[in-house]
C-alpha cells in the first residue's frame, strides 16, 4: 500500500515493529500486532473500549493515528497485570462483580488507572467524572465505581506508586 | 478504515506552516473531531499535518496581566491548572463538563476553536473573557478576537495557509464574576443543547462591563450584544436582567435536531441568561 512504513511501538515495555499505512488507527496497529484484549467498540470516541495509556495517559486508541504513536510507551490491560499476579483494578473488578461479560472491563481499567494515576485518591463523583468516557451496557456502573474505589484504597495502603 | 492520505509530523512550527502553505492539508491536533469526519469520509484530505510533536505550542503561560494557552493545550490540562478558577472560572466550568476523560486528555482548545461547531463548549467562556487568537501562516502573524473570528456555520476567517498557535485573554477586573452553563441531555459526555456564558463587572451597584456568549442556538457562537448593551452603565435591577434575557433570546436563531427542539432551546437560553446574570450580581452587590 503506498504511505505505508516500518514503526516501533513500544507496547507493554516491549518494542514492537510493523508496516502499517499513514491512515491506520493505533487501535488497528494494536489489533494486528495480536494485543486483541484492546477492544474494538465504536470507533468514534464514545464508548471508550479502545482506551490505552499513553505515557501513563489514558486515550481512545481510535482516535489516534499509528505512526504519531511511535516512541511513546503504550499500555494495554496485559501491561497492568496478569492472571497469575493481577493489578489491584483487575482483581477488584473480578472480585467485586465489575465484570459481565467483560467487553468493556478492558478500556474501563484503563481509564480507572487514569484517574488514579491524576489523583491517588479520587472521590465517587471524581471516579465517576473519570469514567464517563466509558460505556458498559451490562453491569449498571455501581459495582465499577465500588470497585474502583477499593482498588485505590488499596493501591494507597500499599503505598504503590501507581 | 480511513481513506488514504499523506502524513506529515512536522518537528518544527516553521515546517508545519511551509507544508500547509504548499499544498490543501488537514491540521491534526488532538483528533477528538478529525479523525471522526475522516472516517465518516466527510473530509478527503490529500495531506494532513499533524502537531504532535509541536510541544511548543502546548502550555499555559501567564505574562502581567495576560493569559495565553497554546493552541495545543488540552481540556485536562485546563483542569489541572490550578490558577485557573482564578484565571478563568467559565473555561474551568465547561472543561468539567466536557467530553470524557480520553477525549478530554486528546483533545485541545486549538481544536475546539478550530472546528467551528455552533457547539464548541470552550469558545462560549473564551468569548466571555474577550479572548483574542494568534493566526500565523509562513507569511507572518495576525491576531483576531475571538468575536470576530467566526463567519456563518462552520466557516470562519482562517485561511488554509493558517494556523492558530494561541488564544489569550486580559485578566478579570477586580469585582467581576464570570460563569458558563452548559445544558445537555445528561451531565457526562454529551452534547451541548444550550450554552450560556457571562461575564459582569460592577463599580458598586453599576455595570461597568457585560459580556454574554451563546453556545448551540445560532449557526455559530456568538456574543448577545443588545443584550449586554442594556446592561452596560445601569443599576442591574430584576426587571432590566429579564429584559436583557429576552433580549438575547431574541439574537438567538436555533435549530431543532435529535438533541432538542429550536422553542426548548430558545426557551433554555432566555431561562439561562436570566439566571446566570442574577447570579452574577447578587455575588457582587
Ligand atoms: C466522544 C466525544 C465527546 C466530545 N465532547 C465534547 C464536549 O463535551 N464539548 C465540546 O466542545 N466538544 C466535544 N467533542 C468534540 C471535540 O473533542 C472538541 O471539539 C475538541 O476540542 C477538538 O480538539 P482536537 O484537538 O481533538 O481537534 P482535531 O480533531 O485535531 O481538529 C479539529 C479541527 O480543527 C482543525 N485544527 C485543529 N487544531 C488547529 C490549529 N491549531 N489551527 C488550525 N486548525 C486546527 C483541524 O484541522 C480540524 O479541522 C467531543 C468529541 C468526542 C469524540
Ligand atoms: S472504540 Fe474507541 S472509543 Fe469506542
Ligand atoms: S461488562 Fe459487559 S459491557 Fe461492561
């Protein structure tokens, strides 16, 4: 395809090489270097699914070009944890009954890290203010914003640098 | 998913000028609105030039009196800004409301300004402020206030060549209050139906200044001045704040669509007005 180059991303500590075209989205990058637990939802900024830190920031990976992300450190959800040894998010969502079928847990841990990364010790209203970027059509949202809340409680216990 | 275009990510200001002097481009900022209507197809750029790498024009800065934010400062860099309740309390009001936090994080006030839409959450506070923009082109540098800015929906006086590096504004005047409302169908991430901002400054019970600028009830954003004309050098009795609130009801020209009806939002704007300007006045007499 024409405009198309070799980039490194720097995906979860490890740098990553692909060919992609100028107009390809990081979300697609993302995809087609096997990081599927990046979902793919609306692709026009609302549902917040496709959300990735970027330098410890979080934004929607649609709405972001490939090649601009180059020599950035990109987070995905498998960047926070494992399984074996989950995030404090990731084993509150599970814990607390955050996750239904889990679409959106990805981009809502995200975006919960986001948060916290800007504020060790948000609010509900600073949680929810947070999150509002982020669509769940299963679990009403409750159990997300109470599992949040503990997550950083217990990042703040202990003391982790976030 | 988009069609093909160009991408240049030029590292210099002066290049990112000589690439949109050359040939038609699409400047990309945070992308919240681009990179939507390039999936959409509604735009087909040839070339699109993004200012990432531009740090340069990403940061808040105060000189005397001045506050300038680049073009590149984003909403949440609005919001992190711990001056800025002080600085620019409608601004701070309407980054609260805005968007969500990705967006907000992606998407900047350059953007805000640039894409013209009636909508534009942070032009009805920047107006407020009589916030003036810097236009620069390889040519040389213009700046233009913010009221004059836009022409008719989605059109304004940037030429292609141009690119807006700043917005700044004069601090508030001591006994001054300045708010922005913003009605939508829910608190988070929605869009605006009506838009009221307003700025008062009294000298004892007499305004001195009045400016109010209307979000999402005309083609573009626009400052009520009949309205603050009624103000300017009175008493701010009830009965003149419920003439000045029809009046800017009456400078309103909105349109129905999904969001809600052209009478709701003429209703909203009048209702808006009135409360904001009460609410002004009774903060400073
Ligand atoms: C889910 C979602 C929610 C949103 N919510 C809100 C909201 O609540 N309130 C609101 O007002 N908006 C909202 N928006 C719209 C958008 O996020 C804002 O308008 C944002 O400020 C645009 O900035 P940007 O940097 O992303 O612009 P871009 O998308 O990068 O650019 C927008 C336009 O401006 C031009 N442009 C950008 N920068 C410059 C410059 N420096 N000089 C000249 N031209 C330039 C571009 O060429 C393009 O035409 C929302 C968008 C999404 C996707
Ligand atoms: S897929 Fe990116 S916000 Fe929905
Ligand atoms: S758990 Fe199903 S969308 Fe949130």
């Amino acid at each position: 395809m024409k405009n198309s180059k070799e980039i490194i991303l720097k995906i979860n500590g490890r740098n990553e090489k692909i060919t992609v075209p100028s107009h390809r989205t990081l979300l697609e990058a993302l995809r087609e270097t096997g990081h599927v637990e990046v979902k793919c939802g609306c692709e026009k900024g609302d549902c917040g699914a496709c959300a990735v830190l970027v330098d410890n920031v979080a934004i929607d990976s649609c709405l972001t070009l490939a090649w601009t992300s180059e020599g950035k450190e990109i987070t995905t959800i498998s960047g926070l944890g494992t399984p074996d040894e989950p995030h404090p998010l990731q084993a509150a969502f599970r814990d607390l009954g955050a996750a239904q079928c889990g679409f959106c847990t990805p981009g809502m841990i995200i975006a919960a890290q986001g948060v916290i990364n800007d504020n060790p010790a948000p609010t509900d209203d600073e949680i929810r203010m947070g999150l509002s970027g982020n669509l769940c059509r299963c679990t009403g949202y409750a159990k997300i914003l109470d599992a949040v809340g503990h997550a950083a409680s217990e990042m703040r216990k202990n003391g982790e640098p976030s | 998913m988009y069609g093909e275009f160009k991408l240049e990510m030029p590292q210099q200001l002066d290049e990112a000028l000589a690439l949109i002097a050359e040939d038609p481009a699409e400047v990309l900022s945070g992308g919240t609105n681009l990179m939507i209507e390039l999936r959409a197809r509604k735009l087909r750029p040839e070339q699109v030039v993004s200012l990432d790498a531009l740090s340069e024009l990403r940061g808040i800065e105060v000189d005397g009196n001045r506050i300038t934010l680049g073009a590149r400062t984003t909403i949440s860099d609005i919001l992190r800004c711990d001056d800025m309740a002080e600085f620019g309390p409608s601004l701070l009001d309407a980054a609260n409301l805005f968007a969500g936090q990705m967006v907000r994080n992606m998407g900047t006030v350059g953007g805000n300004i640039a894409c013209s839409s009636p909508a534009a959450d942070l032009v009805p506070p920047l107006m407020s402020l009589d916030a003036e923009i810097t236009l620069v082109s390889s040519k040389g540098t213009r700046k233009v206030a913010l009221c004059d800015y836009y022409l008719s929906y989605k059109k304004d006086v940037r030429a292609p060549s141009e690119m807006i590096t700043s917005v700044s504004w004069k601090k508030l005047a001591k006994n001054s209050s300045n708010s922005f409302y913003k009605l939508a169908r829910r608190i988070g991430d929605a869009i605006t139906v009506t838009g009221v901002a307003v700025t008062l400054t009294m000298d004892g019970d007499r305004c001195t200044t009045a400016r109010i600028a209307l979000g999402a009830v005309a083609p573009t954003v626009f400052r009520a001045t009949n309205a603050e004309k009624i103000l300017e050098g009175q008493i701010l009795t009830d009965d003149l704040i419920t003439t000045a609130a029809q009046q800017a009801k009456a400078q309103s020209s909105p349109i129905s669509d999904v969001r809600a009806s052209a009478e709701y939002r003429l209703h909203t704007v009048g209702k808006l007005t009135h409360r904001l300007l009460t609410q002004a006045r009774d903060k400073l007499v």
